[in-house]
C-alpha cells in the first residue's frame, strides 16, 4: 500500500483592491488635470461612530510603507498598515443628486455607522 502526500495548493488571494471602470476614468482626470504627477493614497484612520473611516490624500510619491496597485493602467497606493482591512475591496465612483465621490465595497466590512461615514470589520 502506498501513500503520497500531497501539499495543500495554496489558495489564490483576491486582489488587494480593484478600480471600477468608472473610478479608473475619473482617476485618469485627476491625474491629467489637477493632481498631475501625484497618485491617490488610500489609508484607514480612526474616526465616526463605527471606529474606522477611508482616507485618500493625493500625494506626489510612494511612501516606505505603501503598496502600488495597478488596475485598468492606473496606479495607485495603499497604505501598508491598510491592507487588512482592504483585501478584495472594489473603489467605485458615485455621482448623486446631491453628492459625488469614491465609494468602496469591502467585503471586510461588518457594519457602517448611520450616516455612513464610518465602517468597522
């Protein structure tokens, strides 16, 4: 009788976080127009109801503790510290009669605060 053992294959991770068609058009404005020669660093804060809120900021380089994430030809950065929190996130961007924005879909999230300024995972 014979036995093999195999290893376990490891399991494919989702992309740390990915671009909807949408928010890579808009992203490719800003880079052309306002904020040209800076890329879109997303971080985690402390903040709202719920303990944790997004936070992007246009910066003019990678830092030593950001990730590049390259979707659709568009680069932008996360920060390390993030990551966690981010893994399989998808940025979208949002246009409302009264309101227009980046919106992320993160399946991490456990719940949002009412106003929905702030997640918890």
């Amino acid at each position: 009788m014979s036995t093999t053992t195999e290893k376990p294959r490891p399991r494919a991770l989702p992309p740390l976080i990915s671009l909807s068609d949408l928010a890579v058009e808009k992203l490719r404005g800003f880079y052309a127009n306002a904020e040209a020669g800076k890329l879109l660093r997303i971080s985690t804060k402390t903040k709202g109801c719920s303990g944790m809120a997004y936070d992007l900021q246009f910066v003019d380089a990678a830092g030593p503790n950001d990730e590049r994430v390259t979707d659709q030809g568009v680069t932008i950065l996360v920060d390390r510290k993030a990551t966690l929190y981010l893994i399989g996130t998808m940025m979208d961007y949002e246009v409302k009669p009264m309101s227009q924005g980046f919106v992320f879909v993160n399946p991490n999230e456990k719940g949002r605060c009412g106003c929905g300024e702030s997640f918890h995972v």
